[in-house]
C-alpha cells in the first residue's frame, strides 16, 4: 500500500452530516460578519468569528478527506 494511500473511517452518511455542519458554520459565520461591520461595532469583536470558521473549515475538510 502506498504510503500516501488514505483509508476513509467514517462512512457517507456521517461524511454528509459533517459537510452540512460545516456549511451552516460557515453561513452562520458570514450572518454574523455582516452584522458585526452593518452594526458598526468594534474591529476587536470580528475576532470572535475565528471559532465558526474555525469550525466550518474542519466540517468541511473532514467530509472532504473523510475523515
């Protein structure tokens, strides 16, 4: 077997489901930058959005490597 060989340990159902949490992280987060900047509040607040898309891109990279 190849050493860049990857073996998939999770099955398409739970592949979907990360895919799906991954997406509404990441609408949630784009939601909420929109708010923050229309709301005009500080710069410093938008930093909080580092955990939802933080989130967002480990749903999706997870579906996407199944992993």
């Amino acid at each position: 077997m190849p050493a860049h060989a990857r073996v998939a340990n999770i099955g398409p159902r739970e592949r979907g489901r990360r895919l799906r949490f991954g997406l509404a992280a990441g609408i949630f987060s784009l939601v909420a930058a929109v708010l923050l900047i229309v709301s005009e509040v500080s710069p410093r607040w938008r930093f909080a959005l580092f955990v939802p898309l933080f989130l967002a891109a480990l749903g999706y990279f997870q579906a996407r490597d199944k992993t």
